[in-house]
C-alpha cells in the first residue's frame, strides 16, 4: 500500500495552532481534512498532532504517549466554543479484525494494532471528558460521505 504523505502549507497560518512551518500528513484522508480545517470559517483554529496524551499499552504494560491527529475549535450557531480531539481512522479499523482461517503474521500484527488503538482512545476519550472536550473519531465514510 503506497501512502500519501507531505508538508501541509496553510492558507490560513493564523488560524494553526502549534508551528505552522512544521505541519505533515500521513495520508491523504489527513490532508483532506487539513484543507477543510484550514479553510472553513467554522473552524477557529485546529493543530495537528500538536497534544500528547499517555495511555498504558495492554500489549507491554508500559506507559506511551498518544499524538491524536488534530486538536479544532468551532463555534456552534449558539456562539459556544467547542473543542474537539479529532483521529482519523479507515473504518475497517474500528472494528476488531476479522480470524482468517489459517493465523498469518498479518493478522496477529491486526489484532495488536487494535488492542493498542482501543487502549489510546480509551485514554483520549477519559482525558476529554476531564478536560471538557469531545473526542471523534473520523472514517472515510466522514471525510468523503461515503464508504470505500
């Protein structure tokens, strides 16, 4: 699988929050949602993987550090502020991976990915509750309206 990843320049460097000189992307479904962020007047401000937030690995018991991929702030039409802590994610990762009939490397490799994922969104999700923030979790079924 061949990724899309680059510098983001922002039209709107102001509204980044963290070094707008220093912004990458992992894939293009990120930079799909970097140029929304940047040019949207409903989004006051957005920084990409700009926060840390620890979470124990079920997988080694060790405590790491989780960069989500965007932090945004937006104004509802009440004029309240709300932030959000934003993953981007295929939607076939949310789900636990599917037991193919004979165990490859693949698979177990899937099934690590998920169960540390599962723990970074715990955490994310108990950090934005302590905080005030809302945590999402955005698929291309988001980003493009539609499934892939």
């Amino acid at each position: 699988m061949k990724y899309h990843q680059g510098r983001y320049v922002p039209k709107n460097p102001k509204k980044y929050k963290g070094d707008a000189n220093n912004i990458f992307y992992r894939s293009s479904w990120e930079l799909t949602a970097m140029r929304y962020f940047d040019t949207n007047p409903g989004i006051l401000s957005w920084a990409s993987e700009e926060l840390a937030i620890p979470y124990v690995s079920p997988i080694d018991k060790s405590v790491h550090r989780y960069f989500p991929d965007f932090i945004i702030q937006t104004k509802d039409v009440n004029e309240v502020i709300n932030t959000y802590i934003v993953e981007i994610k295929p939607s076939e990762q949310l789900k636990a991976p599917k037991m193919p009939k004979r165990k490859t490397k693949r698979y177990v490799n899937d099934v690590l990915t998920h169960i540390v994922n599962e723990a970074k969104w715990e955490s994310a999700r108990s950090f934005c509750k302590k905080q005030g923030l809302k945590f999402l979790i955005l698929t291309e079924k988001e980003i493009y309206g539609r499934g892939k």
